[in-house]
C-alpha cells in the first residue's frame, strides 16, 4: 500500500516527465485525454469505482455512475454468475472494451488498491457489514437504502467512517427529488400551519412473505453462492424463491416493509418534522396493524 507522501498520481509524473523533456533522447506523444482536455476528465482524476451486489437496482444505479465522465467502473461482484456477466456486459459495452473485471466473492474487489469507492446495492442484510468492511479497505461508499439494520449497527458504521476517515453516503433518493422536497418545506416553514402528524405508509408493517420457503436443490456455488447471499443472516435452505426476492420483500430476512420502503416514507417524516438527528420518543404497541409513536416535540407519527 502506497502512503500520502510517496503516492503519485498519472497526472504528477506526467507533469514530471514533460517538464525534463529535453533531456529525455525520444519524445513524448501525449494524447489529450490523458491531458483532461477536449472536455474528457483525465484519469488520475476519476474515482475508480467498483459494484458490490448488481441485480435489478443495482444495475440501474450502476448505469447512472457510468454516466458520470468522472468514474470510471473497473469490477463488478455478485453471488449470482448471471448477474455477474450480465453487468459485465453491461459495462464493457460502455466502455468499448472488455475490461471490467468481474468476482463472486466482495473480500477479492475490496482487495484491489487501485478502487476508490464500492456502490453497494446488495440486500440489505448484508449494507451494514459490507459497508465496514469497505472502509477499513480504504474505500470509500455509496450504499442504497436501509443503509442498517439495527441501532448497534447504525453507531458501529458510523463509528468506523468516523475512524477510517472514509466518505459514506445512503441512497435516499427522495431527498433529491423536487416535489419531495417542495412538500417538506411546506411543512417545514409553516404553510400548512402547525405540525400535529406524519404519516408513513411502508407498505406493511411484518416481514412480507413468509420466512418459511421448502429446500430446493442447491445450483453449483460457481452459479449462486448462497452461504455468501445469507451472509449475516440466519442460515436457510436454498429456496430459488428467497434467492430472486428474499431481501427486497422482506422473506422473514430483514425488518420487511419498515426497513425497506418504510426507510423512504419515515425518513421524509423524518424530514418534514425537522428531526434529522432524533427519533420518536414515546411509541405505542401496534394496533389494527398501525404503529403509533410522538416526538419530543408532540408531532406524533402514524405507520400503516
């Protein structure tokens, strides 16, 4: 691993073998790009960025960064090989090359010192843990939403952010979205005149499908790992079922439509009622399939 003081990037030695050209016997041809001009970003100003988890969501945000002059994606990892290649692809016909270099196990991407960043796209048990895991690799993360699962793993990532001293960023979306945030306002500066309730409608308030699904033959890990899918959740059966949407709708796996599109409708709650860096203080037991809970300052919000 190069250190702060001895790294140099493309566009520094090339300043330095430009500057003592007339003592170099052949010269140098340098093509533009590498120069940054004619509008292309040059290299050693791109954040070289890798893909961890690249199914359906994951793909799409991917395409969004390969939109970007500034990044360049080199790797691409997924549990799943058809996901894997499909991405690759993906990539390479960006690029128009074949260079994107694909992997099934996230500890070989994070193992390369030339990636600057990982977008984590994967399910959501594993945001937590893999976002950890990247920032004590020296890299830094854009990871969708729920970025965590819990209270303990909220302080835990933001703990090692704080001491690796890596960027993290969650996919809130809706916090860019104009209409989103004309709504908000309207509640933040008053015009909708004393803030008395938020609600939220995350689609559920269980774990969507059910957790139990019957065991099914087990493909090849080459094809699916699935001990890496499960990752820290409890181990299960192979289930193709769980495999294609275990995560997203919930599958007993996670904290079903709270945690996932939950985390979009109370983080707007969130939002609107200025309480960014606080929670509800009072909560109340679920009822009629509606959780009730009120903030320090009485806005009571209403999950249904």
């Amino acid at each position: 691993m190069i250190d702060g003081q001895t790294r140099c990037s493309r566009r520094q030695l090339l300043r330095t073998a430009l500057a003592a050209g007339t003592t170099v016997a052949a010269p140098w041809v340098v093509p533009a790009s590498a120069l940054g001009r004619g509008g292309i970003v040059a290299p050693s100003q791109r954040v070289i960025l890798g893909g961890l988890g690249i199914g359906g969501r994951g793909s799409y945000v991917l395409g969004c960064f390969l939109n970007e002059p500034d990044v360049q994606v080199v790797a691409v990892c997924d549990v799943r090989a058809d996901r894997r290649q499909r991405t690759k692809q993906q990539v390479d016909s960006k690029y128009g090359n074949d260079k994107c270099a694909v992997y099934r196990d996230f500890r070989e991407l994070l193992d390369r010192p030339d990636i600057d960043a990982v977008l984590i796209t994967t399910g959501s048990n594993w945001h937590a843990l893999l976002s950890i895991y990247s920032a004590k690799a020296g890299k830094d993360v854009y990871c969708e939403k729920p970025c965590t699962k819990t209270i303990a793993e909220s302080l835990a990532l933001a703990e090692t952010f704080r001491r690796t001293g890596r960027i993290f960023q969650g996919g809130m979306q809706r916090r860019n979205l104009p209409h989103f945030e004309f709504a908000v306002q309207l509640a933040r500066q008053g015009k909708l005149g004393k803030l008395q309730a938020v609600h939220a409608h995350p689609g559920g308030l269980g774990t969507g499908t059910s957790g139990w699904a019957p065991p099914e033959p087990e493909p090849p890990k080459e094809q699916v790992d699935w001990d890496l899918y499960l990752g820290p959740a409890a181990w299960r059966p192979f289930n193709r079922g769980l495999l294609n949407s275990g995560f997203e709708k919930g599958g007993g796996m996670v904290g079903g439509g709270v945690l996932e599109w939950g985390s979009h409708c109370v983080d707007l709650c969130q939002w609107a009622n200025s309480a960014d860096d606080t929670a509800p203080v009072e909560y109340h037991p679920v009822e009629n399939d509606q959780a009730t809970a009120f903030y320090a300052n009485g806005v009571k919000l209403v999950m249904r």
